[in-house]
C-alpha cells in the first residue's frame, strides 16, 4: 500500500510542475507594438500564433459601436440583422464560424437595445452553430433563457454572453483554433460596421460619421490576422474582399494630435484626463461608398456565396 | 513518519497552484465585475504569473467612449496587482500604483478623446508574481 503511495509521487509532482507553465511568453518573431500600430501594418507579413491572439484581443467589442447607435437616438430595426432563418446555409466550419460572428454583431445591437425576445432567437442560433463547432459547452442556454424573461436581469444577460464569448474565444485559441477566432470577430466586424453605416446613412449623426472612419485603424488589424491563413483558399477570398473595402478607406485621413494627459483622483479612482484627439475626415460620398462595398461583402457572407 | 513528510511537501507544493485557480472562478469574476458600476462590461484580462513578469494587452480605444480598468487581485499584502496604461507610442499614461505614495488605485477611469491602439501591462508588485483579473468596462461620454 505505501509502496503504490510512493509510486505515485513522480507523476503528482509532474502534473504539479506541467500545471504551472509559465503564461508570460514573449519570444514573437515580429514585435507586436509594430503590428498593432495603424501605420506599420503589412499583410504580407508572418506573425506568431501569440501576436494573432493579441490582435484578436484588441478588436473593439460590437457593443460599443451598438450604444453608439443607440445613443444617437435611432430606433431599433430588425431589418437589419441576418434572419436567423438563414441559419441552415451554412455548411463549412468557416462559414458557420463567419455566421456566428454576424449573428454575434446583430446579438450586440439586440442586448444593447434591451430586445429580450430577439436576443433569446439570436442565442439559441448561436448555440446550434457553437454546437456545430464544438465550442457549445459556451453557452448554457437554460440560464441564459431565464435572465432574458427576467426584466431584472438583462444587465446579467448583457454580462453572461459577453463573457460566454470571450471564454469561447480563449477556448478556440488554446485548443489553437485561432483560425476560427478571425473569422468569428472579422465577421463581428463587419455585421457592427453594416449596421453603424446603414444607421448613419438615415441619421448624419457626427459622431456615427466620425466612427465610421475611425474604423479604418481597425480595419488594418483586421487585414493583418486575415492575411496570416491566406494559404487557405477561404481566407484569401475574404481577404480579397475586404481588402476591396480598404482601398474605399485609404482616402479617409485621421489625424492624431499629442498632449500630455493630466492625472486626477476622484472618489479615490484615478481618472485620466485626455488631451490628445484624433480628428477624422470622410465625406458623405466616402461613407456611400463605404457602405456599399461592406453590404456586399456582407451579403456573400450571409448568402453563404 | 515518512508518509506524514510525504503528504506534508505535497501540500506545499499544490498549496501556491490552488490559490492561483480561485482567481479565475466564477465567483471571483462576478465579485470583480460588480466593481465595473454602470460601466458595460467588455474583456476579462485574466493573469497569472510566478516571479517578476510582465504581461501586456492591448485594446483599441474609442473617442467618446470612457473607460473603466478594473484590478481584481487576491489581496495579498506585497503582492498586489499593478496595472500600467500606455499609448499608441507607448508612453505611460498612468499606474494603478503611485510609487511616491505607495497607494494602489483599484480602478482607472479613461474617458478617451483620441481612438487608437492603447495598451495595459499587468504586473504585480514585489518578486512574487500573483494571479488576479483586469475588467475593462465602457460607457459612453
């Protein structure tokens, strides 16, 4: 019995000394500061499985560019969301990662807009392609569906499938899936920028105009983590495709000003006072067509073209 | 007696990697997210690291968006989580931790007025290393 005891001790203290790997690797063939900078991005280059994630991690989340809508006092249209009935067109690993990432953009407009009953549709679509990707474990629709029913727990709602997405995300790149991860939030992408420029098309709200054009930074990343699996047919498609789009962006100017921010603390809370800005110029005919070329991207996106 | 050492360096050993795993529960995730207010909550930074390192995250910041950075750490005296926000051309903006006063801030507000590439490195004072989480949470201006 103490013999089988002692036995045991070496595979204990490997998976003791396996289970503490350190998390802080930083040996990228390429240095991320440059990658992420907005001036500095090539598509041709090679970047490390680390720098895609990291990129991946910077993409802003659909939810802002949605209470920008909402902010702006436009109303909440279905009409521009992918039907869910579009679900059974999807048939390859990357096009149903692709709906996912549009049906997720359309789930940020919903939640921000507080639609429960929309929501639960959208999320139970959700559910069936993470299901069809093995990534279903994410979401736990039996809680999801009572914190949609409960008007108090919408917040909670907003909560849970922000950090369902986010756990998925990290999921798929552990299991080095990162392939998947692009084109879930390429797609996130595109279906936030659709609906912002289909919003500011009706509103010439200046502060939708102006985030249109601040999406050209990034769309440079977006570019850059597309490029990365463009030996793979579907990838270099997209990247084509959106690509078309950049050159709508390449006459959009942001121009970055520096001054040094001052520091203050409020109610014990440091808080940053900013005083640099970034101003944007695009026209009305930029925006056009900007918008133009992004509904057809989006379009053979969610035709499964 | 060789047993009882036995189990006891055994302790020893798991003792730091079951620490290390409360701060990436459920429980610890909503406790921090709580802190977030009326901020809506946006990434989970989670962090765990031995020693004196480093990790850094990167994020695009939008103009007229605020920002909220919340530092979520275990607690310990000596060890408490640092974070450091930095520019595009990363320069620092500012430190949860003042050296001067020795005062750690568990929250940074950042209402930003020029979109681009920002950067958060984490860190945990002293030589110890640490595990915590860092939220980000956005509202508009």
């Amino acid at each position: 019995m103490m013999m089988k005891k002692i036995q045991l001790f070496p595979i204990f203290l490997l998976l003791v000394l396996t289970g503490c790997k350190n998390t802080n690797n930083k040996s990228d063939e390429v240095n991320i500061n440059d990658i992420l900078n907005e001036e500095s991005t090539e598509p041709e280059l090679v970047i490390s499985e680390e720098s895609i994630n990291e990129i991946i991690q910077s993409i802003p989340s659909p939810l802002e560019m949605a209470s920008l809508i909402k902010e702006s006092g436009a109303s909440f249209n279905e009409d521009f969301l992918n039907s869910t009935d579009n679900q059974d067109l999807y048939r390859t690993d990357f096009e149903k990662a692709m709906a996912m990432g549009i049906y997720a953009g359309d789930l940020g407009y919903i939640n921000i807009y507080e639609k429960s009953y929309v929501a639960l549709k959208y999320l139970k679509t959700i559910k069936k392609l993470a299901d069809d990707l093995n990534v279903g474990q994410f979401f736990d629709f039996e809680t999801i569906k009572r914190m949609a029913s409960n008007a108090d727990k919408i917040d909670s709602l907003l909560y849970l499938s922000t950090l369902n997405f986010e756990r998925m995300d990290h999921y798929l790149r552990s299991q080095k899936r990162s392939n998947l991860s692009v084109l879930l939030v390429t797609a996130t992408w595109i279906e936030s920028l659709y609906i912002v420029t289909k919003v500011g098309n009706l509103t010439s709200s200046e502060p939708i105009i102006e985030r249109i054009a601040e999406q050209k930074i990034i769309l440079n990343q977006i570019l850059l983590m597309v490029s990365t699996y463009s030996d793979n047919q579907f990838f270099q498609n997209l990247h084509e495709e959106i690509s078309l789009l950049k050159k709508e962006f390449e006459s959009v100017s942001i121009d970055y000003v520096y001054r040094e921010p001052e520091i203050v603390e409020e109610d014990g809370r440091l808080v940053i006072i900013d005083n640099s800005t970034t101003e944007v110029n695009i026209t009305q005919e930029q925006i056009n067509a900007i918008s133009n070329v992004l509904s057809e991207i989006r379009l053979k996106i969610i035709e499964s073209d | 007696m060789k047993i009882l050492k036995i189990i006891l360096f055994l302790m020893l050993l798991t003792t730091p990697k079951i620490s290390f795993g409360q701060c990436s529960s459920d429980e610890f995730l909503d406790n921090c997210a709580a802190k977030l207010e009326t901020f809506t909550f946006i990434k989970a930074f989670n962090t765990e690291m031995k020693k004196t390192q480093k990790v850094e995250y990167s994020y695009i910041f939008s103009k007229g968006s605020s920002y909220m950075i919340v530092a979520c750490d275990q607690d310990i005296p000596g060890a408490k989580m640092i974070i450091n926000l930095y520019d595009r051309n990363k320069k620092l903006i500012v430190s949860s931790y003042n050296k001067k006063s020795k005062k750690h801030y568990p929250d940074l507000l950042y209402p930003c007025s020029a979109t681009g590439v920002y950067y958060l490195e984490v860190t945990f004072e002293g030589s110890k290393g640490g595990c915590g989480v860092s939220l980000l949470g956005f509202k508009k201006n």
